[in-house]
C-alpha cells in the first residue's frame, strides 16, 4: 500500500492489519467502492492474507 492508498484507508477508518485481516466480505465490497481508482484491487491483491501474516510478524499471534 503507497501513500495515496494508505491516506484514503485513514479516511475511511482504517488503520491497522487487524482490522483489514478481519473483514468480511460486505465490509472487502463497501471499501471496494470507495477506492475510486482502485477499484478489485483488495481481492486481487489478497489484502486479508497479507495483512494477517503482517499482524503475526509484528505481534506473533493471528488477528
């Protein structure tokens, strides 16, 4: 996630792995739509897989 990407997740609430690792699929589909020019990038790009190995490496246990 770049900068641009990072500003729009804090817009929106968002800013911790945990909280990515743990959403369903209505909460991937409302981000979805409000990431205007990155819209499928979530599914695409795995966002829940990455973000749950980020928050086991930093806090050694799953979200």
């Amino acid at each position: 996630v770049g900068p641009v990407l990072e500003k729009m997740l804090h817009k929106l609430g968002i800013y911790y792995f945990k909280q990515v690792a743990s959403w369903k699929e209505s909460d991937i589909d409302w981000v979805d739509e409000q990431l205007e020019f990155f819209k499928g990038r979530i599914r695409r790009e795995d966002w829940q897989g990455s973000a749950t190995e980020e928050h086991l490496k930093k806090y050694g246990k799953k979200p």
